[in-house]
C-alpha cells in the first residue's frame, strides 16, 4: 500500500500496520473458516460472546471494531466521519468479506493525514470506558486483528 505523507508519520506507519494485519487476519480467517467446514478445525468456543457463535460473526466483529475505531478516532479529533461501507448481513459477510474489508480500509487511509503529532497525545474515555490517548487507540486497532489472528492460528492448531 502507498500512502501520501502524513503531517505525523507516527499515524501512517499505523494506518499501514493496520491494514497489514487486517488483511492477515482475513486471510487466517478464511482458512480457518475452511478447515471448519471440511472438518479439521474445531467449533468456536462456546463462551457466552455472541462474537464467537459462528465464523462469520467474527470476522464481522473484526471488521466493525476496525471501522468503529477510526469513527472514534475522528469524533474525538473532530474530523468529518469517515466513509462507512455498506454493511453486509451477518449470513452474508463471508461472501463479501473482501469487499467490506476493502471499504473499511478505505475509510483508514485518509482522515488522519494532515493532523498535527501533538494532537495524539489527546486523552478520551473509549466506549467501553477506558481513557486513551489517539496513538494508543491507534495501538489498540492494530493489536485487535493480531489478537484474532492469533486465538484462529491456535484454534487451527487444535484438531478434533
């Protein structure tokens, strides 16, 4: 990916991060999904989060928590929204897992770009209540996918 340069060159190497592992994650998920559905990875946990009832509920989570951190992020630098890409139903979001991803990658690329290094220090209570700084934020939404990445990696490595 190439983006145009950024007035803090911290956020860009982010927004590329993230879309790195966002892709990564899709593509762990795709071959999770598949193991799955030929029998060699194992169900989701049954924990009680809706986000794990089925393959295609997380990578819905995934996708929206991407989408919802930069709307965030925004909201808080009081920058215009970004653009928000159709959303698929939850049946559908494997069929379009690609197209979604792309949109929401799209609505990453550009918001941040002309704001200034000291504006990231800014602290915010997050929707689920804790302060973060925007780099933090930032942070948090490349970690997001990793973690996902991740717990599917190991899932896969856990044959029935």
């Amino acid at each position: 990916m190439t983006l145009p340069p950024y007035q803090y060159n911290g956020a860009r190497s982010m927004v590329i991060l993230h879309e790195q592992e966002l892709r990564l994650f899709v593509a762990i998920w795709k071959e999770a999904k598949e193991s799955f559905e030929t029998g060699g990875t194992p169900v989701l946990p049954d924990n009680g989060n809706p986000t794990y009832n089925s393959y295609n509920d997380l990578l819905e989570h995934v996708l929206r928590c991407a989408l919802s951190y930069m709307k965030w992020i925004c909201e808080k630098l009081e920058l215009p929204a970004p653009p928000i890409p159709p959303l698929p139903t939850t049946e559908e979001f494997g069929a379009r897992a690609d197209e979604y991803l792309e949109g929401v990658l799209a609505a990453w690329r550009d918001p941040l770009k002309d704001v200034p290094e000291e504006r990231f220090d800014q602290v915010h209570k997050s929707r689920w209540g804790v302060d973060y700084c925007i780099d933090s934020m930032l942070e948090h939404a490349v970690m997001h996918p990793i973690r996902h990445s991740f717990q599917l990696e190991n899932w896969m490595q856990t044959k029935v």
